[in-house]
C-alpha cells in the first residue's frame, strides 16, 4: 500500500532559509574560482550592480561574509563613536537585537518599546526625537521577522530626514518582499542577507549608506576590523572583497539576482503583497487571527488556539508532512505559527502552505471547515 510517508517531499515556508530556484543551485555546482581572478571580479561587479535594485538605490552596496546579524554589528561599528546615544524601536526580537549590539559596543540605548505584534507609531518616534535630539541614529526593523509586523519605515525617514539623526534599518527578511526605497525615502542605511528574499544559501550579508551616512562613518570611532564597512566599500568598487568571499554563494546570489532583475523589484514587491494577501484572507476563513496588526509581505504570523500546542504542531508538520512552518520564538513559544511566503514561492506554493496547514490543525483536534482557507486564498488569487 502507498504510504504517503515514504515520499516525504520537504517544503520550506520559514522566513530564511528560503528555497532555491533550481538556476541557484547549479550555480553552485560549478568549479570553485580564484577570488582575485578576472572572472571573480567580474561576477562580483555583477553581484554588487545587481544589488542596487534590489535595494531601490544609487548608492554603493557592501557584500559581506556573515549572516545578516554580522551586517548589523556592523552598522553599529561604522556608523557611531563612543558614548552616543541612539533611538531602538524594540517590537520583538529582532529590534532586541540592536538594542544589544548597540549596547555590547557601549552605545547608549534609548529603547522605544512596542508591544510584540503591533508597529511602532511614528507619532512616539517624532516625541522621542524631540525629548533627546543628540541621538545620532534610529535603529528600526522593517519586518520584525518574529511577530510578522511591518514597520512604516517613509514614515520613519520623513522624521529622520530633516534632522542630523541616522535612519538605520534592518532589512534582513523583508528585503525584496516589502517596500523599502530607499533612496526616494531617504533611509539613510540599510542593512540585509542573502538567505531570505534574495533566495540564495546563508552566508553573505549586505549593507548600503547613503551619503550621510557614510559621512558618519569618517567621523565613528567605534572598533572594527573585519566587519570595517570602507575596506568593503573599496575592494568592492575594483570587483573585490577585504578577505577570502564566500565565492560560491556569489555564483548562486548571481543566479538568483538573474531572476529577481527579470522579474522586477517592483514586481517582486507585488507578488510578496498578493501571496500575503491570499494567506490573511485564508486565515480569516479558517475563523484565525493574525498576530500582527500592521503584516508584512514577507510572512505571515498567526495565533494557534488556545488547545493546539504549537511546539508539537510545527513539529508535526515536520515530520509527518514534511512541511516546515516557523514556531513562535522567545514568549510567543508555542502560541503562533508563522507562515514564510518569501522569495522562490508561488501562488501554488501557497496554496499548499495554507491547505496543509489547515489539514495539519484539523490532525490535531481543531474543528475547523476543512477547504475554506484554501478556497478563501484561490478566491484572491484568481482575481
Ligand atoms: N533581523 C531580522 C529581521 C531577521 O529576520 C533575522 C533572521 N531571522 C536577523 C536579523 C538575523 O539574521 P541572521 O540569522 O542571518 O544573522
């Protein structure tokens, strides 16, 4: 008899690491090149141009070896001095994130508190801009990868613009699946990585400053030596890195950018947005609530019922069903599932996610009307 448990097909819908197009993976398979040779350079010229469209901007973008976390430590070293002080939107784990990276470095942190789930008005941003104007920069998270709230970050750079106060922002899951223009809105840095929507393995990191920003970088005095954010900057403009890349993972990031720039950004954006849309609407037909007040593009997080251990659910899936969904981290433990429609992910990709995550509430004792996500998502789609 056909076990449908012998031909376990695994499917990723976590926020990072994302799938990869088949052209990624095969990029990999070819003959590992010297990194100082023409043809390094040449593919990493690519890389770096490329990169510019997926961040909506002029300036130059730094490709560096680290998960996207080194990215961040890194905007904190090159952008500050000793002392300073600076804003932190702290909306869930990832804005926690700089908030102790800012504060292993000896920067002061002034934390702007946002309950898990919700975004952060930028009414409170604006009154703690004029309660402490020394700050030197506003840490923010454009998608908070573990609530699925999405940050008005336009709203945020309209405030940061007319003042000397930084704008630095963690991109590393919404980028290519939210908006974030940056040089329209004036984002000062930007910061992301290759494992989310640029569809590519973990392992490299990015950033990009503007002019300004750069400016704060003469002036930083904060210590940095691998992660120094000019010796990048100009080893990248001669097709070059600091120290030994991740050469590989440039071949695969050239494939992937090879679609994202066919497709788009701004089209990339709009399927994010339509894929997001299918999920909520399926949830809400699923009688679910979201977690997050203001979703993202990127995923979407949705509070389990009360009688669903979530820990055991997400592992259920996994293992019986071969789908991997994220769990709720930090004190969402076990009380959300989140729900990645990010990077090489389809409309049919989607409707699977939803159709066997409603089959999966169903397995452990939910009652729920099996079909009505799945049909609430097509409803959507087929607009
Ligand atoms: N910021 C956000 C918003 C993220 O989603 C993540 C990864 N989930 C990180 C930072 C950290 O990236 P990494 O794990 O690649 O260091």
């Amino acid at each position: 008899m056909l076990n449908p448990k012998n031909m376990k097909k695994p499917l990723l819908f976590t926020p990072g690491p994302t799938p990869l197009p088949p052209e990624t993976s095969l990029a990999m398979a070819q003959p590992i090149d010297y990194h100082r040779s023409p043809a390094a350079a040449a593919l990493i010229q690519d890389v770096l141009e490329k990169l510019k469209h997926v961040f909506q901007t002029e300036n130059d973008v730094l490709c560096l070896t680290t998960s996207g976390t080194g990215a961040m430590e890194g905007a904190v070293a090159n952008l500050l001095c000793r002392g300073d002080k600076v804003l932190v939107i702290r909306s869930g784990k990832f804005g926690e994130r700089w908030s102790d990276i800012c504060t292993a470095y000896g920067v002061e942190v002034i934390p702007i508190h946002v309950t898990w789930g919700e975004s952060v008005e930028p009414s409170v941003v604006a009154s703690h801009l004029t309660a402490y104007p020394e700050v030197k920069a506003v840490f923010a998270t454009l998608c908070e990868t573990s609530t699925g709230a999405l940050h008005d970050i336009e709203a945020l750079a309209q405030l940061t613009q007319v003042r000397p106060t930084l704008l630095v922002v963690d991109a590393v899951s919404a980028l290519g699946a939210d908006d974030l223009q940056m040089d329209t809105w004036g984002v000062d840095a930007v910061v992301s990585c290759s494992q989310k929507g640029l569809m590519t393995p973990p392992g490299i990191a990015f950033a990009s400053l503007n002019a300004r920003a750069w400016e704060a970088v003469a002036r930083a005095d904060l210590p940095k030596y691998y992660l120094d954010f000019r010796k990048a900057r100009d080893a990248g403009s001669e097709g070059s890195t600091p120290y030994t890349p991740a050469i590989t993972l440039i071949h695969a990031l050239q494939a992937s950018l090879n679609l994202l720039c066919a497709e788009g950004i701004r089209n990339t954006i709009a399927r994010h947005a339509r894929l997001a849309q299918a999920t909520r609407s399926a949830i809400a037909a699923l009688g679910l609530q979201p977690f997050a007040t203001r979703p993202a593009n990127t995923l979407t997080s949705i509070r389990l019922p009360a009688e669903v251990d979530g820990k055991a659910f997400i592992a259920l899936m996994r293992e019986k069903h071969g789908i991997t969904y994220a769990g709720g981290q930090s004190q969402l433990r076990g009380k959300i599932a989140r729900i990645a429609h990010l990077g090489w992910i389809n409309e049919n990709d989607v409707i699977v996610a939803i159709a066997a995550f409603e089959r999966g509430l169903v397995e452990v004792g939910c009652k729920l009307p099996l079909g009505a996500g799945v049909a609430a998502a097509q409803e959507v789609l087929s607009r």
